[in-house]
C-alpha cells in the first residue's frame, strides 16, 4: 500500500468542545457513523460531560473528558468540533486552526464579519480544512432545491421569501448577552435564512439592505446595539432578484415554528417548508403554476450530515477548501442587517 493511500485511509481523531444539546447531537452523529475516533470531550459543564460519556463511550471506549478547551487542544488531535457560545467561536476556531485541526464549528463562525474574515484567512493560511454547521442546507429535496435554482429550470429567480419563526427563545442565559451571542434572533435563527438565500442564488453581489429589527414590540435604532427578538429585512440584489426575510423569538404564530423558503422564478418556484410547525420535518416542493410537484418529504434524520459530511472529507482532504469563503458573504449580509 503506497504511503498516500494509507493517509487516505487514517480514521481522524476528533476532539468535541461544548457537549450541550446540540454539541451532544453532533457527537452521536459522528459515533453512530463511525467516521471518526472520538477521543477527547470538554464542557464548562459536569452534568452535560457526564451525560455525553454515558452516550458515546460504549463508541468510543477510549475518549476522555478535558477539564478545558486548552487541555483538549493537547490531545493529538485532526480536528475539532465547536459548539460552544457563539462568541468562543472565533478565538476557539483559530486556535484550533493553529494548532494543526479542522474545524467545524456550530453556526455562527463569529460575531461579525471582520472576525470572520480572520478566522478564513487563519484556516487559509494553515491550510486546514473549516466547516460551519449550516444544517438545513442537507435537508432532504434542498439540493434538488438548489439545482433546480441554479440549472435555469426556473428561469430568472426575480423574488424569494424566507421565514423562520419560533415560537420559544433559546434557554440558555448566554444567548441573551450580547457580547456572548453576538446578536439576537437574526444571529440565531435568520443565519440560516441567509445562507439558504446566497447558497440558492449562488452569490450574487448585495445592492441594497433594508431593515427594521424590534424588541418586544420596540423599533431598534440602527445599527442595532440591542437584542432583537423580531426582524424583517429586504435585500435588493444586483441582479435585480428581490429577497424579503423574517424571523422571531417567541412569536406567537399558533404553532412551535414556522419555516420557509420559497423562491420564485418566472418560469416556476421551489419551496421549502416545515410540516405542522415541526422543527425537523420538512416537504420540499417544485411549483408551475397550480401544481406542485414533491421532491422529498416525510421524516428525515438530517440534523447530522454537515458534521459526517465534514469528518468524510476529513479523512481524506483535511486541507483548506475554498468554499469556507462563502461564510463571510453571509456575515457580511447579517452585518448589514443589523446596521454595523
């Protein structure tokens, strides 16, 4: 076997830092695929390592608990998944990066897009592979999604309408300090809406911002200095194509959430939309007219493949892919949204 082949071949060693509710969904993900040796976790935490050794250790007999994200860097580790407040995210992932690990970090990959500009030229420069949990990107039918928007299938997208509202606000206290949430929201819940509307659009340069962002009720002046709990933004794009977003904590829409985007093309439209106010189930559909035509729907355990679609590639390619610098396209449009 030549030496190349063996690298390929070389299960990553993965380091988890932040095992809470989402941390820990992760971590199972990549046990039940067994991707990945799952070696050393770490949480401010007792009770979330506590419960994350019982989860995974019958897959990982050899993982250890490090009593901080420091002493979890020490482990001879190819990569690190990040899932701890949003404002560790940037010092987290370039420390990483200069140690010598991929990353894969919960959204968002920083506060702003100054500290996520850095933290790209950081995996560039280390030549290390970095991924960012845009989740609903790999929900069944949104690829189909995508290449239907992009093939011309639909002809000139002109307008698309994307909406996330949640009935509940997150229920850690860190969300609502802004220094360690970095915004409300829009950080929290619109991200996805913008990397689904740039993803879908592939790109194209931002003409023009426009928003109006409220806390409980209370129009905030821009640029926003605040926690928003409900945002409207259009966007005017310098293809002419019009995109108008919407998202909230605690609104009360009658249901748990409501989610979708829908983008609409003169010659069709593509949507996707959540089932019943379910936060996991989805129906992604293509539209002419009055008919509609389903791309996939139904229950789908998609919450775990941008983390095992990044430990695969881990394995084999853990250098810099360029498609990290899509991430600060959608930090600069979130900066424009609150104004900074």
């Amino acid at each position: 076997m030549s030496a190349i082949a063996a690298v390929s071949m070389r299960r990553p060693r993965i380091g988890f830092a932040g095992v809470g509710w989402i941390g820990l969904n992760r971590l199972k993900a990549v046990a039940a695929e067994s991707l990945a040796d799952i070696a050393c976790i770490t949480d401010v935490s007792s009770e979330a390592t506590r419960r994350a050794m019982d989860e995974v250790a019958p897959h990982a007999p050899g993982v250890r608990v490090a009593q901080s994200f420091e002493e979890l860097l020490a482990e001879d580790l190819d990569g690190v998944v990040i899932a701890t407040p949003s404002g560790l995210h940037a010092e987290q992932t370039v420390a990483a990066l200069e140690r010598g690990c991929a990353v894969f970090c919960q959204k968002p990959l920083a506060r702003t897009a100054e500290e996520v500009a850095r933290t790209i030229a950081t995996a560039r420069n280390c030549d290390r592979l970095l991924a960012v949990d845009f989740c609903y990107r790999m929900v069944a039918g949104v690829p189909q999604l995508v290449q239907l928007a992009r093939s011309g299938a639909l002809g000139e997208i002109f307008a698309a309408d994307l909406v996330f509202h949640n009935a509940y606000g997150p229920d850690k206290p860190w969300f609502y300090d802004i220094e360690q949430s970095g915004g409300g929201c829009v950080m929290d819940l619109g991200i996805h809406l913008v990397d689904l509307l740039l993803l879908v659009l592939d790109y194209p340069p931002v003409r023009e911002v426009r928003s109006r962002l409220h806390a409980v009720g209370r129009l905030l002046a821009r640029p926003v200095v605040e926690l928003e709990d409900h945002a409207l933004a259009e966007v005017q794009f310098e293809t002419g194509t019009t995109a108008r977003l919407a998202c909230s904590w605690r609104l009360s829409a009658g249901r748990d959430a409501i989610i979708e985007a829908a983008f609409y093309g003169t010659r069709g439209a593509v949507v996707l939309r959540n089932v019943g106010g379910s936060f996991y189930e989805f129906v992604v559909e293509h539209c002419q007219g009055t008919s509609r035509h389903t791309l996939a729907e139904g229950p789908d355990q998609w919450g775990g493949r941008p983390v095992n679609t990044w430990a695969r590639q881990l394995a084999v390619a853990p250098g810099f892919d360029a498609t990290a610098e899509r991430f600060h396209d959608v930090s600069m449009l979130i900066d424009a949204i609150y104004g900074w």
